[in-house]
C-alpha cells in the first residue's frame, strides 16, 4: 500500500500535467520529471511555495517601509 503523500503528490502531479501540457503530457512526463507523477506533483508544491515565500518577504518588507516612513 502506497503512503498518502505519495498518492497526493501522484494526484497533483497528473492534474499538473494534464492542465498544462494537455495533449503532450505524457512526453513532458518522461522529459522532465523521470516518468513520474510523483516527481511532477513534488515540482509543483515547491513552486507553489516558493510563490508564498516571495509573498511573505514582499509583506514583510511593505511593513518595515510602512513602519520606517510612517
């Protein structure tokens, strides 16, 4: 039996792929991501919080900028 992460990664990486690639998935599955889904959905929930991450520093900077020049 396969752990849950894996089978959400798995999910996330078959949504990812068929959103973005549509026709060509399975090509770009073999390409990129070693012919795994899994190592697709792992690409796609680092991007999703690297995208936090620059929000989190994008606030706390326009906080410290607010508080100095206020």
């Amino acid at each position: 039996m396969r752990n849950l992460s894996e089978a959400i990664l798995e999910r996330m990486g078959r949504f990812h792929l068929y959103l973005r690639y549509r026709g060509r998935g399975e090509q770009e599955l073999h390409r990129k991501y070693e012919g795994q889904y899994r190592n697709a959905g792992l690409v796609l929930l680092f991007d999703l919080f690297m995208a936090l991450a620059v929000v989190v520093v994008v606030a706390v900077l326009a906080g410290i900028v607010y508080l100095v020049a206020g």
